[in-house]
C-alpha cells in the first residue's frame, strides 16, 4: 500500500456541459454515521468489495476531524493532513489488491470541543473517491455500499497542563468492539448521505444552502514518519499503595529508591525489549518509570491479556518535576524525589486475550509512566512498545567545528526541529502543537540550511496566508480553532515570504503570495497616530519572554508608542520591498522604500536618546533593550553617525533588556552584520549548557523553563551556517552565493549545506591574521567570497582560498 503525492488535481471538475452548481463537484458524496450522535465520538466506515482480477486502486480519502484507514485489517494510512475548511486535505493511496474479497475499514473520529487547537471542522463525515470512474459503483462514499457503526469503549478526558494539544482517551476493552478494523463485529448499519465532495478550485456557491463545505485539496506533504522505536530503559518500579487514587498525575508520591524493586525492573526490561510476558498479581499496583533516553513523539502500543477491572494508565512527560505543584524540573537525568506530572491515555483491559490497546493520537517526552492497578485478576502485560511519528525531516548538513561544545548542541538542536515539524510546525509538540509564525520563521530557516526539502516551508506560508483575516493581518498561529493576532508576527509572516524568495525562488509562489504580503503592510497603515509612528496595534503584540515584559509586551507595546514595533515595520518594509523588485513590481518597491525610510527618520527622531547612544523602548525613555538597538541596526536605515554608538551600546550596556531564546536570532544577524561573531559564539552558551541539564532538545526560554522542546531555538544551526561559516544566498532563489566566513574565536570550521542545485561545502581556518580554506559550489552555481576588504569570485567546483588578510577575524578573536 502506498501514500501518492499528487502533482495534478485527481478531477476535471471545469466541464462547462454541467450546471453552475455543480461546477467543483466530485463523483461522490460525504457519508455519516446515522446513530454517531453529539461530539464527541469515534466511528468506523466499513465496505466489503470483490475484484475481479488484481488491481492497483487509487483511492482519495478524508474525513472530519481524523481518520485511520485500513485495507483488510492493516493499517495504511492516517489522515486528513490539517488545513482549514477552504483547503480540506485528502490524501491519495495507490492499493494493489489480488483477485477477490477485501474489506476496507476507516476508523474516524471527532473529538468536538474537545479537539486540539490546530485541527479544524466543518461536520463530522467521511469520504472515498476512486480515481477510476469504472469503480465508483463499488468504491464511492455515497455510491456504493458502505456502511458504519459508532465505536463504543471511548471517553474522552482534558489534557491537563498539556492545554491545546487535544483530549486524551480512555478505552474500556469491555465496550470497545475488538476486531472493528477488519470490519468484523455486529452492529454496521448503511451510512447516510450527505453533501456533495467538492473540489477547493472551482467552486461556485450556488446550490449550497448556505451549508459551510469542506473544500477538498490534494495533500501538500508526504506521509508522516511511522517508525518502531524498541528501547526504553526502566529507571524505576515501584509498589505503591493498593489505595492510590485514580488519578495519576498529582496524585502519586515522588519517585523513591527505597520502593524500587529491582527484581522486577529485569522483567519489566524483558518485556519491552523481548516482548516476554510479565503478569502483575491481583489488587496490586505498580508504577514503572521508562526513560526514553530521546525525546519522541510516538504512538505507544499496550499488549493485555486477562485482568479483568484492571487500569494502566501510560503518561509521557519532559521531564520530573522538584515539586508536585510547580513546573521546576532541575537535571533532566534525574528521577528520584522527583514528581511525574505528565499527559496520556489510559487503558481498561477487559479480561480477553491479545488486547492491543493504542490511542488516537500521539504523545510527546522523554519519559513514560506505566501505572497499573489489578482488581481480583491477575493482568498479563505482554509487549508495551511505541512508534515514532513526524515529517519526516532528515539533516543532509554537515557542520564541524574547533569547538566540542558546539558541535554537542547540534544534535539536540536538529532533534527539536525534527520533534517540532509534522503536520505543520508547531512551537512545542507536548503542548500547543501549533504553528505560530514567530516560531515558524526560524524553524523555516534552520530547514532551509538542513534539507533540500521545503514542502513543509512551502505549506507554512500558504496556511498563514490562509489565515489572514479581513484587517489584512494574518493570525498568529494557523490552523487553530481560536482565533488570535499577534500584528508583529504578521510582519514576520513578510519576512518569511522574503526568506522563501531569497533561500528558494520559486517566483509563481512568491507572487502568489504578495497580495497576502501587501494587505498585511497596509493593515498597519490604521495604527498610524498624529505623529507618524505606529501606536499599539490591536491584538497581542508579543515581542519576547523577557522577564519584566509582561506577557512579552514590550515597554508600552500594548497601548502606547513602542520603538520595537516601528522599527521592526521599518525592517520589514525594506525586505517587502526588495521581493517587489525581484518581481519586476518597481513603484511598488519604491513606494515601500519611500515608507521604510520615512518611518525611519520619524522613529530617529523620536527614541533616540543622545547621552546614551541608544534608541529607547518608548517614547518617555526609561526602558532600554537589547531587541530594539538589533531591529534599527538590520533595517539599515539608521544614521551612519548614530551607529558605533548603538553597537558599542548593545555590546556593553549592562541594563539593556536582554534577548531570550526566541528573539536571540535577531540579536546574531545584528552581531554578524557589525563583524562581531566572537560574541555570538559567546551567546550560544545558553546551548552549550543542554547536555549537562540532561535535555534531548532546545528548550522555550531559560530555567524555569516550561517547554523543553521549541524549535525557536533550533536557530544556532542556521547561523553556524549563514552566519559563522557566512553562506548565504546572494540573489533571488539562491542563483548566486555570497560567503562571509567569521570565525570569531573559533579555530575552524567546516560544513556541507544543501542547496537547490546540490551541495556547498567550505572550510575555513585561522591562518595567522587570516583564513585559508576551500568552497566548493554546485555546478551552474557562481558567487563571492567576502573575506576582511576584499572580494573574490567563486566559480562553480572546488575553489581553494589561500590566506586571506581579515582584519574582523583578528578584531573578534581578540
């Protein structure tokens, strides 16, 4: 069975021989559960159909709000990839099937209110189209005779501190129908028809009632990693009191070694690695503790037999907590006097044989907690195993470096973005699972210096493009059933457009995307006051977790005059303007310059403060950041005269707010512009320290850190890139290369980054008061190497770099 990405849309749905309203029309019809009732519920679809002969069939498959699909009792496929009612995604399956009887079952399920923040609805529904118009009377939703039954043995509880990532399951063995995905079981009723399957094209309007409809749209991305992961390593089994109450989160002591039973931890081993049956006696409980050694996002899998009125409750977690009632969690590594707080399902075995158990979703961590609790029969556990899921992004990079401590951050920093990228980004996968564009944008550029695959960028700045809401601001975090706007993130949502055009090209796409961009610019002309500045947009205007901020407002960001956000407009009106020009759109790209500069002199003249050489926060001058001083200098609109100063400033002024992990990114492209990498180098010992607390991955901001997985601060992987090694696009579409090596302190360096034609490759070292090294280029590629006051062109191939005088390098390592 095979997951198609389609290149070309499956159905002429343009006929102009069929009326209006059926213009976008599929040759089927969404299908529902007649007895499913109120959200929320899991269903099965079930059709029994007889080939013939052998045959590949394509079919194309969604459903709201989630499927599982099965072709006679495995499962090939999980879906619908998330979007937004105007591009519901279906996915595409080639089956090749033999000659006679097959069942296919999907297994649905709509969680309601309950559903996470990022996935959407319209109804509750299913729906199969085969591709060949031959088979639709056997195959179509709404055509053939499918049927469908509401699953029982499912309730639904609240994640906890886990909020927006969706409820967790509970299954009852007793209710659930075992057998249900190879359609056995009784209960299957024919399904009810119900709307039409429209195509996203070409839909007209007429005829709908006034119904909201899924639109339907080819899926943009390849199937998510679905990938067996066996090792777990069993810190901790304890017994615990046989009165411990339900709840497992809370409510059970810290972890202790004067309960541990090492005896039995052997078995426990056993059973994971081997799958050796281990039983736990009647009216026991245990509690067992596994390190996943990595952090994982994975579906886990629960194998029972017998334990009638028994409960295993499997709860994943970041990392133990100090304290039961607050998010401190000191040394990863450690466990004991710790508190498990973490998020999951829970499991009622029914008694029977072989009850494989599995939830609906998946869970994110480093550690599980198994609590089993036996009522008057003896439970047999006879595998607990888990798979990973995720896009399935994969370093084709190579970075190496003088210093260790660099290179061990590296794999920590790329398992973020790898923990952080499925169906979407998302900021963190235990909590929100959801894609803001502030996050998004770094992790968007940490792809690009990673992976020759960008259909996860490409997918990010359409759904943000999607999201834009009549203001012409994008929303902050898209698809989400929440509406919210953070105005700076849609400026960042420009930027990323910017990106895009200069790391990738792709100019159908980028001019695709402008009308979005220009509305977004223009939303901010509505918050110009009186005096020509930018006065408190609406919505949340979230700039960085910096302590004192509140809420990450900055100094008067949320209802007066702040020097963040007009300076941020003004960086970005410069980078809008530069893709105008690339398009050829030159009145365009004046007039954004013509604004750049303007606000420019207005913002100059208004923050800056002359006895400290510095532009303040706001307008009264009592506050002061790092972020604001970064913001001015990239726009490259401050005065030349003005400038040492600010840097001199930024470098050393001891009561500049400071960046926290997110807006750091901002703080190295301002070091790197001003030829001060030695700082940089020095700034990324927030991430040198990641090993030593025991983390698997980047953390949201510094300790106490709720989040230990955030991919916003992946981002000193592409500035070891674009940044220390110095490669960077040097026109549109990266057609040309533009390097600038800064060592800073370090010794050497070294590194292979994809690019769209192939491979860059370059290594550097520290020659007395220069570099010497070699750039290698892919064929067709030419470009220039920047290095002290001169500039070199490099050819495509090998280029050798013999020493080269750099006085930066001599400035910064000193």
């Amino acid at each position: 069975m095979m997951r198609v990405v389609l290149d070309a849309w499956p159905f002429d749905t343009r006929r102009m021989d069929k009326p209006v309203q059926d213009w976008g029309a599929w040759p089927c019809r969404w299908v529902h559960c007649t007895d499913a009732g109120a959200t929320p519920f899991v269903t099965a679809y079930r059709l029994r159909v007889m080939l013939p002969a052998a045959a590949t069939v394509r079919v194309h498959v969604s459903a709201d709000e989630r499927y599982e699909l099965y072709v006679d009792g495995g499962r090939i496929g999980r879906g619908p990839e998330r979007g937004d009612a105007d591009h519901w995604q279906f996915e595409t399956y080639d089956l090749p099937l033999s000659a006679g009887a097959h069942v296919v079952v999907a297994r649905v399920w709509s969680l309601g209110v309950g559903r996470p923040f990022a996935q959407m609805t319209v109804r509750p529904g299913f729906v199969l189209c085969p591709q060949d118009a031959a088979l639709l009377p056997q195959w179509a939703t709404g055509v053939a005779a499918w049927e469908a039954r509401r699953l029982g043995g499912y309730a639904f509880v609240k994640p906890g501190s886990a909020w927006g990532s969706g409820d967790n399951v509970v299954i009852d063995g007793a209710a659930y129908p075992w057998g249900v995905e190879r359609g056995d079981g009784d209960g299957w009723a024919l399904v009810t028809p119900g709307l039409e399957a429209i195509d996203q094209r070409y839909t007209t309007g007429f005829g709908e009632c006034g119904e909201e409809r899924h639109r339907l749209a080819p899926a943009l991305l390849p199937a998510m990693l679905d990938e067996p992961r066996g090792h777990a390593a069993v810190r901790a089994v304890e017994a615990l009191d046989a009165q411990v109450g339900p709840a497992p989160v809370g409510a059970l002591p810290g972890v202790s070694r004067a309960r541990h039973l090492p005896d039995e931890a052997g078995a426990w081993e056993a059973m994971i690695r081997t799958g050796k049956p281990l039983t736990i006696p009647p009216r026991t409980v245990r509690r067992v503790i596994l390190d996943l050694e990595q952090y994982y996002c994975a579906y886990h899998r629960l194998v029972t037999t017998g334990g009638a009125g028994a409960r295993v409750d499997v709860h994943w977690s970041e990392g133990l907590w100090e304290k039961p009632d607050k998010a401190i969690k000191g040394d990863r590594n450690a466990i004991q006097g710790k508190y498990f707080v973490g998020v999951g399902d829970t499991f009622l075995p029914d008694g029977g044989p072989q009850r494989v158990f599995e939830p609906l979703w998946w869970q994110a961590g480093r550690y599980v907690q198994l609590l089993v609790r036996t009522a008057e029969e003896p439970l047999s556990i006879e595998g607990f195993s888990y798979s990973e899921t995720r896009y399935p992004l994969e370093d084709q990079s190579r970075f190496a470096c003088s210093d260790e401590r660099l290179a061990e951050a590296w794999p920590i920093m790329f398992r973020t973005l790898q923990m952080c990228a499925h169906e979407t980004y998302f900021d963190c996968p235990y909590y929100e699972q959801l894609m803001y564009v502030g996050d998004t944008r770094l992790e968007v550029l940490t792809t690009y210096c990673t992976t020759s695959d960008d259909r996860l960028p490409r997918k990010a700045l359409q759904a943000f493009d999607w999201s834009r809401l009549g203001s012409g601001l994008t929303q902050s975090r898209y698809p989400s059933k929440v509406t919210q706007v953070i105005p700076p993130f849609s400026l960042w949502w420009c930027a990323m457009v910017y990106d895009f055009a200069l790391w990738r090209g792709d100019r159908e796409l980028v001019a695709m995307l402008m009308p979005g961009v220009r509305g977004a610019i223009d939303a901010y002309s509505r918050f110009i006051n009186d005096q020509g500045l930018i006065e408190a947009p609406q919505g949340w205007n979230f700039m960085d977790w910096v302590p004192g901020w509140s809420t990450g407002y900055p100094p008067d960001g949320a209802w007066g005059v702040s020097a963040l956000i007009n300076w941020q407009l003004v960086l970005v009106l410069t980078q809008v303007a530069q893709v105008e020009a690339w398009l050829g759109e030159t009145e365009l790209a004046q007039r954004d310059h013509r604004l750049a500069r303007a606000l420019a002199v207005r913002a100059g003249a208004a923050f800056w403060d002359e006895r400290r050489g510095l532009f303040a926060d706001d307008l009264s001058k009592k506050h002061f950041s790092e972020h604001t001083q970064c913001l001015a200098l990239l726009s490259g609109l401050v005065d030349e005269g003005r400038r040492p100063r600010m840097v001199e400033g930024l470098l050393n002024a001891k009561d500049l707010a400071r960046q926290t992990i997110y807006f750091s990114h901002y703080l190295f492209e301002t070091l790197r512009q001003e030829k001060r990498m030695g700082v940089v180098l020095r700034r990324f010992e927030e991430w040198y320290d990641l090993k030593a607390m025991g983390l698997m991955t980047a953390r949201e901001k510094p300790e106490p850190s709720r989040s230990d997985c955030h991919a916003w601060g992946a981002h000193p992987i592409y500035h070891s890139f674009a940044s220390v090694l110095g490669i960077r696009p040097g026109s549109f579409g990266f057609a040309t290369v533009r390097i600038e090596p800064q060592l800073g302190t370090l010794a050497r360096v070294s590194g292979t980054m994809p690019h769209p034609r192939g491979q860059i490759e370059a290594t550097f070292e520290v020659a007395g008061a220069g570099l010497r090294g070699s750039v290698t280029l892919p064929q067709g590629v030419t470009g220039t190497l920047v290095v002290g006051g001169s500039e070199l062109p490099l050819h495509s191939g090998r280029n050798e770099v013999s020493e080269l005088a750099t006085s930066p390098v001599a400035e910064a390592r000193a």
